[in-house]
C-alpha cells in the first residue's frame, strides 16, 4: 500500500470521519473523537491488511489526521474491525420517506 489520502467525510466540534484511499480504491473509514486528553478511533478496513501494514495505517492517522488538529493529546486509541460496505452511499431521512410512500400504495 503505497501513502494513503484522506477523504474528509464529515466534521462536528469534537469529530471526523474520513475514508481512506489508496490510489482509487476506498480501503478503510476512520471515525476520529476528540475528548480533552484522549483521540478515541474507530478504524473498519474492506480488505486484509497484515499487521506491518496496520501499524504504518495508524502511524499514517496519526501523522496526518490527529497530530494536525488543533486539540492536545496525551493518547490516541484506536479500535480496528474488519468490514465491507452494503450499502456505497449513507441511508438518509428521504430514504425513509421513499420506504413509506412504497409501503403506503
């Protein structure tokens, strides 16, 4: 895996999500949670990665996403699954909407 890029998928005051991507393919998605000491992760892979490349992903999060916050920290856990997409693009409120109108006819 060459240096991946990260894609900002979204940001609140105190959170980030960002999918990670390895020249064109999305390879993982991290969650990022800021609190006042500690960065709490969760990183899902979609393909295996062994544990050498594991450890240069987080370094690579690290260096990229966590460290250039504006947000002191004295840890940074990050909890690693394994998983594959269902679903490309996020349910949202309209999907909901379209289920309802399908179930009403």
């Amino acid at each position: 895996m060459d240096s991946p890029r990260f894609e900002r998928v979204c940001r609140t005051s105190s959170s980030e999500a960002y999918l990670v991507v390895d020249g064109e393919e999305v390879i993982a998605r991290v969650d990022l949670h800021f609190t006042t000491s500690v960065v709490y992760g969760v990183l899902i892979v979609e393909r295996q990665l062994d544990s050498e490349e594991l450890a240069e992903l987080r370094r690579e999060i690290d260096d990229e996403l966590v460290q250039t916050a504006d947000v002191p920290r004295d840890d940074f856990l990050l909890a690693v699954y394994r998983g594959e997409p269902i679903r490309q693009e996020p349910f949202s409120d309209e999907d909901d909407l379209a289920d309802a109108t399908d179930d009403s006819r």
